[in-house]
C-alpha cells in the first residue's frame, strides 16, 4: 500500500478508536497519534509543554505517558522542534512543512516499516473498504491472513466506527462508517446486487467529474465524457435515490437541478464543525457547474478559474445568470448578490474563515475530486494557542456539560421507569 495511505488509515484507526484499548495496534496509533497533532500543528507558534499535554489528552486522546513517544516521531520527521530541560520537555516549537503532504512525510517513518500482523490486517482491510463495500468472506479469502487476525481485527473494527457489518440477501457485506457515512446498508444491499467492482468504478468516475449535473448524466448516459454502462446508470439513480451521493440541488427558473458528488465521509474524517464548510464547498462546486453545463444565456469555460477569483478578488463579474446561479450560495451565507443594472447580478463573497475554506474545498473537488484537509479541529488550534488556563476551563465546561447530561439521561430514565410502572397496576 502506499505510505501516504498508511498514514492515513494510521489517522483513521487512532481517531476511530479514541479512548479504547486495543493493544495489537499500538505501534500503527503512535502514527496515528503524530498524525493528528502534525496536522494542527502547522503554521502554530511555540507552544509550553503543558497546554500541549493538555489539548492532546482532551482533543486526539493522546494520553500524558504516550505523549512524549509521539513527540519523538514528529521530532525525527523534523515537525517539531523540542526544548528540554534535562529529560523534561519544557516547549514545542511546531514546524510542520506549510507546502508539503505531512502524511507523505508520516508514511515514510520506520514505526510503518514494523508493524504486526493485525496492524497489517487492518490496512488492509481499511484500504478495501474505502473504495466499496466489500464481501466478508471475499475479503477475508483475497487478503489470504489468518482467519483469527481478521475476525479480531473486523471486532475491533465495529468497536472504534471503522466497520460496519451488514447481513444482505443472505450474505454478509462490510461497510466502513468512514468513507461512506449515509445509509451504509443500502449501499451494502446494492453492493450484493450490482457487485462491488461496479459500485467502485461507478464511484470513481463521479470522482473525477465532482458535481456533475443528475439530468445530465441520466440523459448522455456520461459523465465528464466517460460512458456509462445500463448497470452504472441504473447505480447513478438508486445512490441518489438512496442518499448515498446526497446531490445538492439548485432551483433556477422553473426546475430544480441535482448536482453528483461522492458518498460524504463519517464523522473520523469529517467532524461536525466542518460539515458546514463541506456542505458549502458542494454548493460552491454545483453553482459553477451549473453555469458551465446548464447555462441560461453565460456560459462558463474554466469553473477552477472563477473559484479563484471569487477567493482572490472577492466577488465575480456581473452576469444575467448570477441570481438564479449563486442564490442557493446567499442562502447558505457564503456571499450576497448586488444588482448592477437591471438584470444583472454581481456576486459577493462573505470573507469569513469558514468560506475561504470552503471555496479552497471546492477548488481542491474540482481539481482532484479528493476530500482532503478537514481533519482539523479549530477549537483545538485555538486550544494550542492560547495559556493553560484557557485549556483547562475547556476542559471544565466539558466535565460540567457531561455531568449535566448524566443527570439529565437519570432522571428521564426514573420518569420512564415511573410511566412503565403505571401500565403494570
């Protein structure tokens, strides 16, 4: 498998497993580990030992005595720079490359060149199921481990949210929460009736064209220029019909447009503060394609191109097509429409942090049709920014808010019990 693979699956495992103990894979959860704090390190400041201790505890789970180990590996990839007093480190001075893959870089740490067999299985297992649903007993008979391995492995798998077992028309069909998050055993039900390989090229060429026009697609029977089989456009239907794809849709003159995209990720890659900026980039994707390929009367020849001069400039060129092209985009509160003469709109970008990430997404979907970069949790960047007092009243406000829900899941639990108890007289 690729390193820069590795280091994700790596990412995907700690994340995916949070607090539990799964000792088979400690070696792969040290990488794992590294790869979450490397990527919230970048561009960060020198940061005191114990905010540091503090926000990988509360954020990654990254307990206080594993912390030092994973420093190491950061440090020999030169992602850190490490000021000790004798044994004890005092700081961290971050210097994660800014231009430069930091799981490329993870991939080649000789932790990924020593892993065990369950480590191993685990990629393995991982790396086909990001692709497709896949058959238990296929996988397990093509990955050629031992059986014992791979049911430890599917069992914690099913524990930390990286697998899902379905049983479907008589057969039993693995699905993984992190690559596809949206009604995994209607996916796992067409997985057994179209087969896997065809679900996996299907996919892949809605990968290569990122919001590509439903009427389009059904109507051409392509997408970008690749044609599609009867079963790969009866698949197109049943994964939007399904939710799987979950396709935007733009209302313009008088019908409604729906937009492909690829199955959305699970919350280990994509948390819940950044879903917003995920649900913007699509938007962002489908508005352009939009002009593009069902243009009113302005047709647009480079959708890459106007992205970047909305996140450069700011706002784009008047055009009679701006309302019905950018209105679902005010809605969504990344920009606001100025009519410059009667029938024209100019369309303006709100410059929130939140829509320059989004813009830089649908940029990235276009360019590469990949997912990539929204790992990050912005509340703990500013966590690592800021003194210890910031972190441990973080810390506080969440014990307060779980022991506030603990209290509250009690009582509705006594009033139930109380209700029950009422039926039985």
């Amino acid at each position: 498998m690729d390193k820069k693979l590795i280091a994700e699956h790596a990412y995907d495992i700690q994340i995916g497993l949070g607090r539990s103990d799964a000792p088979e894979f400690d070696g792969i959860r040290t990488i794992g580990m590294a790869a979450s704090l490397a990527v919230h390190l970048r561009g960060l400041g020198e940061i005191p030992f114990e905010v540091l201790r503090k926000v990988s505890d509360h954020f990654f789970n990254i307990p206080s005595y594993a912390l030092r180990s994973v420093l190491d590996v950061l440090a020999e990839l030169e992602f850190v720079d490490l000021i000790t007093i004798g044994a004890r480190v005092e700081k961290i001075i971050p210097t994660v490359p800014q231009f430069k893959d930091v799981y490329s870089i993870l991939g080649t740490h000789p932790h990924l060149d020593a892993l065990n067999e369950h480590e191993q299985a685990a990629l393995h297992i991982l790396g086909a199921l990001q692709l497709h649903p896949e058959n238990r007993d296929r996988l397990l008979q093509s990955s050629q481990m031992e059986k014992q391995v791979f049911d430890r492995c599917i069992v914690i798998g099913n524990e930390g949210g990286l697998v899902r077992e379905h049983r479907v028309r008589g057969r039993n069909i693995l699905v993984s929460p992190v690559y596809f998050a949206d009604n995994a055993e209607g996916l796992a039900d067409l997985a057994v009736q179209a087969g896997s390989a065809e679900i996996k090229n299907t996919l892949d060429i809605i990968r290569k064209n990122q919001g590509w026009p439903l009427s389009l697609t059904l109507a051409q029977n392509e997408i970008g220029g690749y044609s599609l089989t009867a079963t790969q456009i009866s698949l197109v239907e049943c994964l939007s019909a399904e939710g799987i794809l979950r396709p935007p849709t733009i209302q313009f003159s008088a019908r409604e447009e729906s937009f492909l995209f690829s199955p959305r990720p699970g919350n280990i890659r994509l948390d819940a503060a950044n879903r917003e900026i995920y649900e913007r980039a699509m938007a962002l994707v489908a508005s352009v394609r939009k002009g593009q390929l069902l243009p009113d009367s302005y047709k647009i020849k480079w959708p890459v191109s106007i992205l970047r001069s909305l996140r450069d400039k700011g706002y784009l060129g008047s055009n009679s097509d701006a309302a019905a092209q950018y209105g679902n985009l005010c809605v969504m509160r990344v920009g606001y429409l100025k009519e410059t003469q009667p029938g024209r709109w100019q369309f303006y970008l709100h410059r929130t942090e939140e829509n320059i990430a989004a813009l830089t997404l649908a940029i990235q979907l276009l360019e590469t049709g990949e997912l990539a970069n929204m790992e990050l949790n912005q509340e703990a960047r500013l966590a690592l920014s800021k003194d210890e007092r910031y972190i441990q009243s973080v810390i506080s406000s969440a014990e307060m808010r779980r022991r506030e829900k603990k209290k509250v899941d009690a009582q509705a639990a006594h009033e139930f019990e109380q209700m029950i108890l009422q039926f039985d007289r």
